[in-house]
C-alpha cells in the first residue's frame, strides 16, 4: 500500500513546482496581448498618415469612421507622420520624460485636434477642427504608444 502512494504523493510534491513558469508565461502572453490591444486602439483613435483636408469635414467624417460619435466624443486629436516617428517618442530618439509616466516629442507633429460644437453628446455630432504643428505627450508601454494625453504649441 505504502509502495501506492510513492508516485502519488511525488507528483502532487513536483506540481506546483513546475506549474508557476507556466502561470508565468501565460501572464506575460496576456501582457503582450493587452500592449499590442491597446497601440491598436491608440492608431485607431488617434493615427492618421495622410489627412485629406484637416477641416470641420474632415473632423466629422474621421470622428464617425473611427467609432468616435456614439455617443459623440468630445476632444480627439489625429496626429499625422508615421507609425515609427509616432513610436519614437516612446524612446529617447524622439521623446522625453514628462511628468508621471509619459513621454514628450522631441519634435513637433502634425495634428488635427477636433472639438464637439454645441451642446449635446447625441449624435448627428459636428466638430471644428484645428490644425497645427504641435508637440504630443503620449504614455507608452514596452515601447508603444498606448494613450494620447495632450499637444501643445512649442514655446
């Protein structure tokens, strides 16, 4: 009886030790998952490459293409270059410190920032759109723009 439970009682001592790297790995899948989730909704909230026009049209049509209008947002900036200027500032080749947790541009981008016009959140939503050489503050994680904070004129 005794001779039973040997290979028993060696298995239930060995599992948990070989369990944790597995937890491990899958902990750092879900990471990388959520980094690479969450640059792709910062592209699509915020990236466009090649603006058409950077007006009040432009504003509606992007806001409503990029799910951004229900209900109406009511601040997005688009920030035009591209996707490897964009995450340089996530590294010192292109961005600082700045404040807690985020990264400044060491170079000015260009932006579209679009503001809601009136006073409703309901869509049919109407944006005014300013455009402008700015500088971005952005938070990254692993290397990756994860969240647009701000823009902003260079002093």
């Amino acid at each position: 009886m005794m001779m039973g439970l040997g290979p028993l009682l060696l298995v239930f001592m060995l599992g948990p030790c070989l369990t944790p790297p597995t937890l491990a790995q899958d902990n750092r899948r879900y990471r990388h998952f959520l980094d690479d989730y969450r640059y792709r909704h910062f592209l699509a909230q915020h990236y466009d490459a090649n603006p058409s026009g950077r007006n009040n049209k432009y504003c509606d049509t992007m806001m409503s293409k990029r799910s951004l209008t229900s209900p109406c947002k009511d601040i997005n900036t688009f920030i035009h270059g591209t996707k490897n200027n964009i995450k340089a500032v996530c590294e010192d080749k292109n961005g600082v410190p700045y404040g807690a947790n985020l990264r400044r541009s060491k170079s000015p981008f260009q932006v579209t920032t679009c503001k809601l016009r009136g006073g409703s959140n309901r869509p049919p939503c109407e944006y005014k759109a300013t455009a402008g050489s700015r500088d971005i503050v952005i938070a990254c994680e692993r290397g990756l723009p994860v969240h647009f904070d701000e823009s902003f004129y260079r002093p």
